[in-house]
C-alpha cells in the first residue's frame, strides 16, 4: 500500500500545500453558500487555511505543517479504507458475485467431478498482434 | 544508430530490469541484489540505474521500455476470482485492492516517475509471450517447441507454443486456477516452507521420502491429463480467494496438520514432498511429450518458474523426446524482463535474429562486475590484510586451497542472472570431502542440513559421471549417477529419512544427492573461462573433474552483489578464504600452503 512519503521535498511539499489550500477552499465555498452546512464548512476552511500557512511561510512552519497534514491524513485514511473497502466489496463482490453465481458463473471450472470427465484442461491460446504490445488488456 | 530496450518485470515477485542493445542483452540484475531484500517484488529502481550505467546511457535514450506482463488481464483474472468466491474472498481483497488501486494498475506512471526523461513507448507483453521470449530467443535454436509452465500469468498456467526465427506463437493454454506451479507451491506451504522462494527445498526433501501419498493426491486433489494439463480440486486449496494457499481439508486428507516453520522434518513430510515431487516430474514429462506432439519440432525451450524445477528438466531430457533442450537460466519472473525487451526487439520492431545463432545469456553474467581496485580500496579502509594475485596465478592458487580442505568464497566478475550462482558469486569447496555438505549447510549457510549441493563440473569429462550429452551451464538438469560411480548401494537401501545423509554414495559425497542424482553445472573455457580455470587446476591436483558450487549467500538473504556484501557475508560465516576480483583474504588459521588432501577413488572404496 503506498504510504506518504516523510522524506523532505519542499518544492513537491509547497505545490501539495498550495494544492490543499486551493481544492479546500473550493471545497469550503460550496459546502458553505450552496449546502449551507456551517459546520462542515468552517472545518474544512480550516483545513484550507492550514494549508495557506504552510504555503505562504514554507520556509518558517511549512515542513511541520506538511507533516502534521500527512500524518492526520493516515490516520483517517487507516480509518475509513477499511469502512470504503468494504462497502466496495458489499456492493460489487458480494451482491455481484452472488447474483453471478446464481446464474451459473463458472469461469474457474470448480467442479472437480466435471473436469475430471474432461480429456484436456488445454484451450487455444489468444493470438497476439503486434498493436497487442501497445495495451495492457 | 543502435536501438536499446528496457525490460522490466515487478510487482509480483522477484522483479528486475534488463537492457537490450540491438538484440544483445547488456545487463540484466535483479532488484533483491541491490536492495538485499530476498525476493523483492518492489519496481526495480536500482536493477534499472544499474542497466543504464552499464550501457552509460540515460533515460531519455532508451527507444523502448518493455514490461512482462498485462496488468489489466491479470486484474480481471483477480476480480473474476473474488466474484465466484463472494462470501469468502474479503481478506484476500482487502489486502489486494489498495496495491492494485496505487501500484499495479499504474504501472505506466509508475515508469515515468522512475525513469525520469523517458517520452518513449511502453510495450506489454502477455506473461506467459516474456517467459516463451526469454528462453526461445536467448537459445541457439532456429526453430524450437516452447513449453512454459508457471503458477499463473494473467490467465495462463501452462503454455505450449513454437517459435520460428524470430517469431513465437503460443498455441494451447491451460489456466487459472488449475496450475502445476500452483499446487507445487501449495504443497510447498503445507510442508512448512516459503511460497515462492522456497520450492526447491520441497525438490531436495523429496529424495529422502517414498511417494506414499502420490495415488491419494491424483485421486482426490489432482486429475493429470494425457497431455500434461490438469484439474484440481479447489476444495483444497484457497489460493483462488483467500490468503493462504491451502485448505484445512488438505491437512484432514493427508492426516496431519501443515507443518510449522520451526517444527522438525519428519519422514511423513519426506514422503508428502517425494509425493508431490513425483506428481510433478510426471505432469512434466508430458507437457513436454504433448509439445512434441503439437509442434514436431526436434529442440524444446522451457521457461517459467517450475522450469527451476531441475528434477523435472532432467527426467525430460532423459525422456529422449527432443535433440536438444534449452532453460532459461532466470526461468522465473526475473527472466520476464529478458523475454519482454528481446520480444519487443523481434517483434515489435521486426528485427532478426543474429546469425549464427549462439546462446545469448553469455553464461548469465549480466550484473555488476566487481572491480579490483575498488576492492583494494574498500580493504584497505578497513585495516583489513589481503594478499593479490595475478588472473593467472589465481584459479591455481584457488584450486589448491580447496584440494587443502577449504571453503572459498568467490565474488569476481559480473553477476549471474538468475536464481543460480555459476561460478561469479559462488561457494566452492571439495566435493570428494564427506564432511563437506553438512559442513557448508550447517556452518557457512546456516541452513538445512538435507539440502544439496551441486558440482561444477568440466564439460570435457562430464561424459564419465552422467549419460548426459548435452550442455548443462546453468545448472538446470539433475541427472543420476553412473552405475560404476555408485558406492554402497545395498547398505543404502537400507537407510531411511536423513539417515540416507550419512551414508558414502560415491567418490563425490558432497554433490551426490540420497538417490545417487547430482544437479549438474558444466563449465567449458569459452562460457566460463575463468570457472573453468578453478576446475581444470583443481583436476590437475586431485584429478576430479569438479568443485561443489553453491550460492554464496546465507540462509534467508538474496546472493551477494558487491564487494562489501561478500565481505559482510564472509565475516559472519564459516568461509576460510574471500577471493574478491583478484585479492584474496584469510581467517586466522587458515595455512595458505596447506598440500592436497587424499581421498579414495571410487575404484578403490568398492575394492
């Protein structure tokens, strides 16, 4: 799993500070004049303005700024993968395979008995052209 | 203007990167070497300076970037995989999809961030095309069958093909998730080992047991087809859905729980390995007689990581099926990075073939050579005494410390390529010594006492030892002793488990496995000059033919790459001498003008 990387890089940290400070702030004026949520809004402001900070005075707060922000974002992250990984496996793996299933889905050739009436497991392999080399399908 | 092409293969396990300048392969490296990191499946920054540096060029020069596989078919294989699995793949896919969603399924941006300059294309190459590419394009064949058989590449376990000039076509596949090389590291699990790293001890275990449960395992767990393919019986395993490869009604079946690391090796594991082993030499066996039947085709290439499996490649070749056969020596996915660059040379850009067609894996040193004045260098900075010698004088002066009872570490030339060490980074020792391989496994390779060792043998006299009558340089054939060099066999017969260790087989014990079968490596003074040198003095002296070859690394840590991971290694052992390029250092003890040591001939132990 890709991680944030710790070590410095200040002009990669300064264009992500400015990065964050822009996307929240976009963010913050939409959730505040056209969802009117308040709260949610003067959170993510703040957020934004963190941001700034770290921008505008890299030189000064804008490692330690970075950092904190980083580390912040693992740690909801460590929270909310496993939560959005599992919805993406409820929604997509469970009702779909499920549903797949149902239908007879059978692309692994599970049933032992039946593969063993076969004479060969061999199939024709695909032929490859040469703008095959240009996909990664 | 010369065309160069990087290969690359990553992110399942033993990545690397190869460089391939108008259809010759420059340099190739895999990544654990330089990241000490056994196995390492991470993009191969390191192996891709190295190749660059080699060839002094930059990113921004290369014409091609080739990689070995296609991600997307392989994801699809994953997702197909966890939806027939719906209520049991979770904690397979929870641990997959944050990888595939940051690395696997960016593997272009992940070479633009690498190579950094790069504006070229990027090739892909079907799994199964790199492995068929790596072995049929580095032989000497004009024509050849291709057989690859692997755990699994997008959707194919096994493949037969033939390739032509320079053209490869794969014809049949068989496929996930019915896989030889899966099974093989199922079993492999169950006996306690590492997946994907440590099948060949499963080969070296199974001497030492009888098949007892091969006619359990074809009737409930593997149905072996005619042609080599086969079924398997997914109630045993989990490797389709879940974390690990077996299922507990393997262990229910063959009656006993997998076996922990740190548990002993019984009998019944010996037997569980010979088993599986058995099952495998026969699937292999015809694989290889179904190629000939698809193709007609009178030389076979194989490739793939049960290609490694020499056992196999040795019961085919005695099988007579075809004149010649070629392996390649990085069957493995390293080789995919090979397969890749050379595929897109010949058929992307349409390029022949050399002529007259020779090996191209110039003996598998295609890593970093070791310079001798940086070794000097690094010597002298740790107040550390060597002695020099000349390139002439060494391989005598070698062959000598050995005869003396000796175990020499030797770190000089390029690198293999590979998993096998073939005389570059090398272990070398006696192998009329008894003494010998538990002596190396126990005290300089920290490892398991069953386990093997291979001679290097002169190609010139190989012909006494073994009814071999081809090449074997990269150490891939395992092929029986001659009748009239086997000792004590009736006393033998006798032995069961690892009493077999302690019994004299031959005149060469440290290389002669419990079933009297020794893995191969011939050195001839064209591929291996200065090997070749070591052995020729070494016959000179004692008038064997060869010296035990085995990697040089410890237990658990990738072959040595460099001067200082030589060193490293050599302190923390048991080695006597360290040949680095041509200076040599001594533990205290060690006598330097030691004489030869004597041992009987086989001759003369059956009188």
């Amino acid at each position: 799993m890709s991680r944030p990387d710790f070590y410095p890089n200040p002009e990669l940290e300064k264009e992500r500070l400015q990065q964050g400070f822009l996307i929240g702030a976009t963010i913050g004026f939409v959730v505040l004049f056209l969802l009117r949520w308040h709260a949610l809004a003067s959170v993510i402001f703040l957020f934004s303005f963190a941001h700034f900070i770290g921008w505008a005075n890299y030189d000064r707060v804008g490692r330690g700024i970075y950092v904190c922000l980083n580390a912040l974002g693992l740690a909801v992250g460590r929270l909310i993968t496993p939560i959005a990984l599992a919805l993406m496996y409820g929604l997509a793996i469970l009702f779909c395979g499920g549903l797949l299933r149902l239908f007879g889905m059978n692309r692994l050739e599970r049933d032992f008995a039946r593969c063993k009436e076969k004479d060969t497991m061999f199939y024709d392999a695909p032929a490859t052209q040469r703008g095959d080399f240009e996909r990664q399908s | 203007m010369a065309t160069t092409i990087l290969g690359i293969s990553a992110f399942y396990h033993d990545s690397a990167a190869c460089l391939v300048r108008n259809g010759e392969i420059i340099a190739a490296a895999e990544e654990e070497r330089f990241s000490r990191v056994k196995g390492d499946s991470r993009f191969p920054r390191k192996a891709v300076e190295f190749c660059l540096a080699q060839a002094g060029l930059t990113p921004a020069q290369l014409d091609a970037v080739a990689y070995y596989d296609k991600p997307i078919q392989t994801f699809s294989r994953l997702l197909q995989s966890y939806l027939e699995y719906p209520l049991s793949s979770f904690p397979s896919f929870r641990v997959s999809m944050p990888l595939w969603i940051h690395q696997k399924l960016k593997i272009p941006k992940l070479i633009d961030a690498n190579l950094s300059g790069y504006a070229g294309p990027i090739y892909f190459s079907r799994h199964h095309e790199s492995h068929a590419a790596s072995a049929f394009f580095c032989s000497p064949f004009e024509e050849a069958a291709l057989l690859v058989v692997d755990a699994v590449g997008e959707w194919a376990v096994t493949s037969i093909g033939e390739g032509k000039g320079n053209e490869l076509r794969l014809i049949s596949e068989s496929r996930f998730p019915h896989s030889l090389g899966l099974f093989y590291s199922a079993m492999t699990q169950y006996l306690g080992f590492k997946v994907n790293q440590d099948e060949y001890k499963v080969m070296g275990l199974a001497p030492y047991g009888e098949p007892k449960y091969e006619a359990l395992l074809r009737e409930r767990v593997i149905d072996l087809k005619k042609d080599g393919s086969l079924a398997l019986n997914l109630d045993y395993f989990q490797y389709p859905y879940g974390l690990q490869m077996i299922h507990p009604r393997l262990e229910e079946l063959l009656g006993r729980k997998a076996r922990a690391a740190n548990e002993p090796v019984e009998r019944f594991h010996m037997d569980v390995a010979a088993s599986a082993q058995s099952v495998t030499v026969e699937s292999m066996i015809r694989l290889a007689r179904a190629a000939k039947n698809m193709t007609g085709m009178k030389n076979l290439c194989l490739a793939g990581g049960v290609a490694l499996n020499c056992v196999g490649n040795g019961a085919i070749y005695r099988e007579g099926l075809f004149d010649d056969i070629y392996i390649q020596p990085a069957a493995g996915d390293a080789g995919g990075a090979i397969g890749a660059a050379l595929q897109t040379w010949h058929q992307v850009m349409v390029k022949p073939r050399p002529n007259p067609l020779r090996d191209m894996m110039q003996g598998a040193y295609l890593g970093p050579d070791i310079e001798t004045d940086g070794c000097k260098d690094y010597l002298r900075g740790l107040d550390c005494e060597f002695l020099e010698f000349s390139e002439e004088d060494l391989p005598k002066r070698i062959a000598a410390w050995i005869a003396a009872g000796y175990a020499i570490g030797l770190c000089r030339g390029r690198m293999e390529f590979g998993p096998r060490a073939l005389g570059a980074r090398s272990i070398l020792a006696d192998p009329r010594d008894p003494e010998a391989q538990s002596r190396i496994n126990l005290k300089i390779k920290f490892r398991e006492s069953f386990r093997p060792f291979a001679p290097m043998i002169l190609e010139e006299r190989v012909g006494e030892y073994f009814k071999l009558d081809i090449p074997s340089p990269y150490m891939l054939l395992v092929m029986p002793l001659r009748e009239e060099k086997r000792l004590n066999r009736e006393e033998n017969a006798g032995r069961e488990g690892f009493d077999k260790l302690n019994a004299v087989r031959s005149d060469i014990p440290a290389v002669t496995h419990v079933d009297y079968s020794v893995r191969v490596q011939t050195v001839n003074s064209e591929r291996n000059p200065f090997a070749w040198r070591v052995v020729k003095e070494f016959e000179a002296l004692t008038g064997c033919p060869m010296v035990v070859n085995t990697s040089f690394n410890v237990r658990g840590e990738p072959i040595v790459c460099d001067h200082e991971d030589a060193y490293y290694c050599f302190r923390m052992t048991g080695l006597d001498i360290l040949v680095l390029g041509d200076c040599v250092v001594v533990k205290p003890g060690v006598d330097l003008e030691a004489p030869p040591r004597e041992f009987a001939s086989v001759e003369a132990l059956s009188t």
